[in-house]
C-alpha cells in the first residue's frame, strides 16, 4: 500500500482498550499499513501501539453520553477525515448516517443482537421493552441497508443482518494465539476455578457463588460487578469465603489467573441473547489449556462436545453446576486433555489470526483496494 488509507474507528461506549476494538480489531489494521484513529472515552489524546487516539470526556450519566458524547465524537470524526468510518455502538448509527451523508465510507460493527438484548434490560420497564426493541429493530434494520458493510460478532448476528445487507461478515471475537497462552505443566495448576468477565445475574453468578457449597475448591472471579446491589448480595452468601475477588484486572492479571487453575466457567443463563452467543471467555479458557464449564445451550454443545472440551450443565441450578466442578477436579487425567483439545480447536479455528484476514480483505473490497 503505497498511500496509507486513513481510517477511522468510534465508540463513545466501550472503554479505551477494549479487547475486541483496540487489541483486535485496530491493531490488526495498524499492521496492515493503515492509518488508525480511534475516537473513544479517555483522558488524553495520545499514540497507543501506532493507534492514534482521541478522547472523548467521560459522561455523567447515559443520557449525556448518547446526547453531549454524541455530537463531540461526530465533530472529531469529521476532522480526522478518514477515507472510512468503522463504529462499534447502536447509538452512533445517527452518527453513520450523518457521515454517509458526507459522502464517506461507513461500517457497522454490532456487537450485541440489540432488539433481543433489551428484552433483557432490568432498568427497562418489562411492559415497555417489546415496544422499545421493535422500534429499535425497525429503525436498525432501515439504517443498516445504508452502510458499505456490517460486521457482526456473531454468526448467529450475521444470519439477521445479511438479509437487510449482503455485505455482511461476521468477524468472531475469538482470541489471538500467543496473548493469553502460556505452556504450563499441568501439575504446577491448582485444583481451582475461574470466572473472568463482566459480573451480573444474568451471567450467572448468583447460581456459581452457591455451587461453591457443594465442592472443596477456590473460584478465582475476576471482573466488575453490574451494581453495588448485586455485589452487596453475592458478597453475603455462604459460597462467597471460597472466592478470592479480583476487581477489574488487565489482561496480564487474566492471563496469570488462567496459568494457576484447572476449570474455566461460563455459565450464563438461558436468555435469548445468549443462546446464541460466542463468550471470548469460553475461547480464551480453550486458548489457555484448561476445560470448560458451560451452560448446556444447543449452539455451544457444537463447541464444546464436538471438540470434547468441557462439560455443558444447566446453568440455573447450584447443585448441577458443583456437580460438574467435582466431576472434572476429581477426573485430573480427562481435564487435562480436555484443556489439550480445546486448546487444539484454537489454533486450528477459534483464534483472531483467522479473523483478521477476513477484517482486512472486507476493507479493502470497501475502499476499492
């Protein structure tokens, strides 16, 4: 590439070095000889890994964000003048739209199936969240035959999109080979567990935190709780003395934590968001060697059992998941080939090196390259 194309990344959402946006998704295009510009929330602007960063004030509240943080991050994007336009929240597509109008290349990367998410949102009222994810699938739908392309994060997405947008992909957010993989002797591992990941109800945590009253080990959990409420009541049950809590942690804390234990789990509840999602948790456990504790949903059982790599359960039930904790820590030869195999379906499928080649040949069919 003779020229460097500039391009151009938004997110008023997402914190600064997000896994999937930064470490992913940036710098793949940074190696690929582009220029990256990276308009988030942070304290400065400053180079980061060749991504070049502008800072977004942090909002007070929600409604700053998607009104004050809105219009600031369309004034920076405009005076990057990028040759494309890559942006990573629902509540940007305005600012997508407002940049097609300006003639510019737009991508559309969609993290999350919105419409089915907000039927899930707690501080929604229940009777208005059909309304509202409706309204929003409408509107997302109408704006999305607009844009150059749609990323989605999931294949599950891809399926929805795909018929609104042909030039659809999905770039899965599966982890690189090398960060989080460190070739550890097995025997130098702890009898103990993991959870490393944003921490709510819906994500299980209430069901794992009491599972640890039925077995003899140590959860290693890792993460921001949702709300001081819910962290307040985790806190007070029984299964709590057997956690050592970490907070939010970088991801050189994460990959020490996934050197020292046997078991990763993943055991969100049966949502319609989650049936069909692809957790980087779960890959990053397999990228790590260790097996997987799952939820037993159709679409992982064609991860996780067909690669024999952990063992699916209801996620619902305390007894059920300790049950599957004492299975696994009592059967030390199965967990370690199991960490085997799953690492194994990394490198020869569920590893970012794979996805970024589908990144960079999309940008180049949409900049004509």
């Amino acid at each position: 590439m003779h020229t460097k194309k500039r391009i151009c990344h938004i997110s008023t959402v997402h914190p600064v070095f997000d896994t999937r946006i930064f470490h992913k998704e940036c710098k793949s295009l940074v190696k690929a000889g582009y220029e990256v510009h990276l308009v988030i929330q942070h304290k400065k602007d400053e180079i980061v890994d060749g991504v070049h960063i502008h800072f977004l004030p942090k909002p007070k509240n929600r409604k700053e964000r998607m009104l004050k943080l809105r219009k600031i991050a369309l004034q920076k994007a405009i005076e990057i003048n990028a040759d494309l336009y890559h942006f990573h929240d629902p509540e940007l597509i305005p600012v997508g739209l407002q940049l097609k109008k300006l003639g510019k290349k737009v991508i559309y990367d969609v993290h999350e199936d919105v419409p089915r998410q907000t039927l899930t949102k707690e501080y929604i009222h229940p009777f208005l969240r059909k309304f509202i994810a409706n309204t929003f699938e409408i509107y997302e739908n109408w704006a999305s035959k607009k844009f150059d392309a749609i990323i989605t994060a999931t294949p599950h997405i891809r399926d929805r999109f795909i018929k609104i947008n042909p030039n659809t992909l999905d770039i899965n957010n599966y982890p690189k080979l090398d960060e989080l993989f460190e070739p550890i002797d097995w025997e130098k591992r702890k009898n103990e567990i993991c959870y490393i990941g944003g921490i709510s109800r819906i994500r299980g945590i209430v069901e794992l935190v009491k599972s640890l009253e039925y077995t003899n080990t140590v959860l290693h959990l890792a993460g921001e709780f949702e709300s001081e409420k819910l962290k307040n009541e985790v806190m007070s049950l029984k299964g709590w003395k057997k956690v050592k809590y970490y907070g939010f942690v970088d991801r050189q804390i994460i990959k020490k934590i996934l050197g020292k234990v046997k078991i990763g789990v993943v055991t969100l509840h049966p949502t319609i968001n989650y049936l069909y999602s692809l957790p980087i948790k779960m890959f990053e456990y397999m990228s790590a060697g260790i097996p997987v504790l799952a939820s037993n949903f159709p679409f992982w059982r064609d991860i996780i059992e067909k690669n024999n790599c952990g063992v699916l359960l209801n996620p619902l039930n305390p007894k059920e998941i300790a049950d599957g904790i004492n299975y696994l820590l009592n059967n030390d030869d199965l967990m370690k080939q199991m960490g085997l195999n799953g690492r194994k379906a990394v490198e020869n499928k569920y590893n970012w090196e794979n996805e970024e080649k589908k990144l960079v040949k999309l940008y180049k069919e949409v900049l004509k390259i």
